[in-house]
C-alpha cells in the first residue's frame, strides 16, 4: 500500500505521480501542486535547513533530542467473519518507533487468526512487521519519505500564513485606510 503524499491516506494501486510525490486522486494532485508551489520561493538551503532541524528532534513520542523519521507497522485484528486491518505511520526516534512496530507484531499475533479472512491475511502482516523491524535506515540521515514529509508540511504553514496575510489586507483601519500587506507595491 502506498501513502499520498498531501492527505496521508493509505491506497492501494492508481496513484497519480508527479515528480518525486505521489497521490492518492487527481484532487490531491492538484491541491499538492498548489501547496509546493509556495516552496518556490523558498532557497532551497532554508528548506534543507527546516528538514534537518525536524529530524534532529524532538521525538513526538518519549521527547528526547534523538533523530526522528518516518516508520510504518502493520496491524490486523479479525473475530468470526470480520477482520479489521490497519497501516500505522510514526514520525519518532527509531526506538520508539521499534516499541510501537513490535507492538503491533505481537498484536498481530495474538488477535490476526480469529477468522478465515484473518487467517489467510495474518502471515503477510507479520512478515511485513518482521521486514519493518529488521530494516535499518541510517539515523543520521532524513529518509526520502521525511523530507517529502516535511516539505508538505512547511508548505502548509506558508500556504496558511499567505491566507492569514490576504484577510488580513482586506479588513480596514479605522482610520478608513487599508492595512499594508506584504504584496508588493502601494
């Protein structure tokens, strides 16, 4: 399964690429376009320097100043005829991440087999946890997927202090005059 890149849903198949992101609909697509194009303007030494503030911490999990980024567990739980799966992405230090990927290994495990649909799908959850558990990124490095991460997510403060800034140009002094605003000329 793959992750969009704008809204952060899981999807399987279909994605819409576009550079180096990917998303999950054409809206997505549209609206990620959108939000990267207020990186433009940004050097792009300001944004290395934004990613690698992120990944220098704190961790969102236990808070200590460790190198962060972004892991993936897999969890199924099944009773009878339902079965209920799950994708959980982490952005946390690569211990805490390792508690919460095996964690979900272990409720797998216990809660996957409880049907004949989570008894044909439960080995593939654990393998994927296994695989998780056992790749090693480097922890000095932000992985393609945080950088991506955090380039979206600057963009979204951008976008949002843009709007702030626009209402903030259309609403009247009381002196009758309009507020100055960051657009450029008089």
């Amino acid at each position: 399964m793959a992750i969009c890149d704008y809204c952060g849903t899981s999807y399987r198949g279909g994605a819409i690429k576009d550079g180096l992101y990917r998303y999950c609909t054409g809206l997505c697509c549209d609206r990620g376009k959108v939000l990267l194009g207020y990186l433009e303007k940004v050097p792009q030494v300001k944004i290395d320097s934004a990613i690698e503030e992120s990944h220098g911490g704190p961790c969102n999990s236990c808070g200590h100043n460790r190198n962060v980024d972004v892991y993936q567990s897999h969890r199924i739980w099944s009773a009878l005829i339902y079965s209920r799966w799950e994708t959980n992405t982490y952005v946390a230090c690569q211990s805490c991440a390792r508690e919460k990927q095996w964690n979900d290994l272990m409720f797998c495990v216990a809660a996957g087999w409880w049907s004949p649909h989570g008894f044909l799908i439960t080995p593939f959850f654990i393998s994927f946890n296994i695989i998780a558990l056992l790749y090693r990124l480097d922890p000095t490095v932000p992985s393609e997927r945080f950088r991506k991460l955090v380039r979206m997510n600057l963009a979204r403060r951008l976008a949002a202090g843009r709007q702030f800034l626009d209402s903030l140009s259309s609403i009247p002094n009381t002196n009758g005059q309009q507020r100055i605003t960051n657009k450029g000329s008089d």
